[in-house]
C-alpha cells in the first residue's frame, strides 16, 4: 500500500473529549470515486391566499383566478442536510491478512456496531455522543447566552413602549425609564450603536458545532487523500464483499470490499466548507500533527511502512 497521504483514506476514532490519540485508526487506498451530497430545503411558508373563505375560493376558481399574487409564492430557505457521503473501500492482503485486512474490518465494524456499559450493561453508541459529565459548564453557558437574549429582547420592548408614550404625551414620561430592570454589565454596544449580550461578545462560538465538538466522546474523523478532512462523522452504513481468495496458511481472505457511507455530526455551515476542502496553499498547518504506522510492518527489507502527516 502506499504511503502516500494523498492517496489514502485514513480513519480514526478518539475516546475522551480533546483527545490527540486515535483510539481506533483504519487506513486504506483512496477509491477512484468520492461521492458527496449535499441539500437545502426550500418551501413557500407564506399564506397561499388573500382568504380563507372557502366560497370565495371555489368562486373565484371558477373564473380561472386564483386569490394570490406572485410574491407569495417565493420560495424560503427551512434547512439544509448535513450531507451524505459514500466511498469504496478495498483492504488487501500485502504481508500479513490478519493485521492488512482482518483488523481493518474488525475496527470499522466496531464504529457502527454498540458497545455494552461495564456498569449498567446497556448499549451504548458506537459513534460521536455528547459527554455529560462536561455538559454542566455547556448548558451554564447556554442558558446565560439565552438569559440576556430574552433581557434584550424584552429591554427592547420597554423601550420602544416608552418611546411611544413619550411621543404621545411629551417628555414628561421619562419615569417609564426601563434603566432599573436592565444590567448593564451585560450589555455591550456593537457597531450599529444597538446592545449585544456580553456573554455572545466573550463567547460569540456558543451556538456553533465547534464549540459542542470539545464535548464529544468517541469523536470520529475521516481524511480523504489530502483535500477532504471531516474532523467530526457519524459512520451510518457499513457494508462488505469478502472475495473467495484465501490466505494458505490462516485461511483468511485476502480480499475485501468495504462501503462506508457517513456523515458530519453537525449540519454544515459555510465556514465548515473552507475546513473540509484542506487549502494547502492557504499557508496554515492543520493540528494534531500524527505519524501513522501501516498494516504489515515493513517494506520488504526498505523499512517500515511509517508516514508522518497531519489530520
């Protein structure tokens, strides 16, 4: 097999969260086709008619008019997938089957398969899961983010009931100042001389996926040659072709076909695009640099099947 990263796919899955350790790492030739797939969601959300008068529908109906105009119909953006992904895989028998084929099947079948808690002997998943025991600090975060949202918004209320009294009656109503039920503290002026919540100016990531990602268990990552990297999938199919070629001696086969279907964890955004397309022009080193180890040991006496490249 080559040892050149840009013809392999490389498979790796982290036990604790912030690991740099693969707990779990497959690695195998980079198919000839790659497929990704991608979708956005549109709908007309707007009322479709000016009534709801059922007669005055079917009247106008009748004449071949419809109580609607044109603009009701745009089309509006309700969500997007996070985008699917298929790829072949073959695993081949170069020195040793059980290490170059056998152990490559056996870890990819255990991130799609469950595994039993020690303790409570349920199942557990096989793939990215949130890690409660670091959720505290999370939801803390989350609900102090949702708190002072719900201050501006009902600050903003106040205000312009104010604002509108005062334009009623004079000046003279500047008691209905709203100053007292508002904290400062936690309001910041942004550009356009409007209040933000300071718990978004200090952490303005709390609703992205990179700020859940340090919170995965299991975390499972995929790199594609040198031009895709997923750092965090959920692996949703696993099927295999075992080729009647049989090793002499430990009567394993020699060959094997793998499709591996997955997915990102999180629903992409635009800035996870510039991630997952790797740019290396753009002068900057992806973390946690790794040297990876190849199935089978050596080279035929050349040295052993050892890169170095960073995921």
């Amino acid at each position: 097999m080559s040892t050149n990263p840009n013809y392999l796919v490389l498979v790796q899955q982290y036990g604790s969260p912030g690991s740099t350790t693969p707990a779990i790492s497959v690695t195998a030739p980079v198919p000839d086709q790659v497929a990704f797939d991608l979708q956005s969601t549109y709908e007309p959300l707007l009322p479709q008619s000016f009534t709801n008068n059922s007669f005055l529908k079917v009247a106008s109906a009748g004449l071949g008019v419809r109580l609607a105009v044109q603009s009701l119909t745009a089309q509006l953006w309700t969500g997007s997938t996070t985008g699917d992904l298929h790829i072949p895989l073959e695993f081949y028998t170069e020195n040793d089957p059980i290490s170059d084929v056998r152990n490559q099947i056996v870890n990819l079948m255990k991130l799609v398969t469950p595994s039993i808690s020690s303790s409570t002997g349920m199942m557990q998943s096989p793939g990215p899961q949130l890690d409660f025991g670091q959720l505290g600090t999370a939801a803390k975060d989350a609900a102090g983010g949702a708190f002072s949202s719900i201050t501006q918004v009902g600050s903003a209320g106040i205000t312009a009931v104010k604002n509108l009294v005062t334009n009623a009656f004079g000046s003279s109503s500047t008691n209905l100042q709203p100053a007292s039920m508002i904290d400062a503290n936690s309001q910041l002026p942004d550009g356009t001389n409007s209040t933000v919540s300071k718990q978004l100016t200090t952490n303005p990531q709390l609703g992205t996926a990179d700020y859940w990602k340090s919170l995965v268990t299991n975390r499972i990552s995929i790199r594609v040659g040198n031009y895709m990297y997923f750092d965090n999938v959920v692996i949703t199919g696993l099927s295999q072709t075992f080729i009647s070629n049989f090793d002499a001696q430990t009567g394993l086969p020699n060959h094997v076909q793998v499709g591996l279907s997955f997915r990102p964890m999180f629903v992409l955004s635009q800035a996870d695009i510039d991630q997952i397309f790797i740019n290396p022009g753009a002068n900057s080193t992806p973390a946690n640099p790794t040297v990876f180890t190849m199935p089978g040991g050596n080279t035929g006496g050349v040295g052993p099947n050892t890169f170095g490249f960073s995921t």
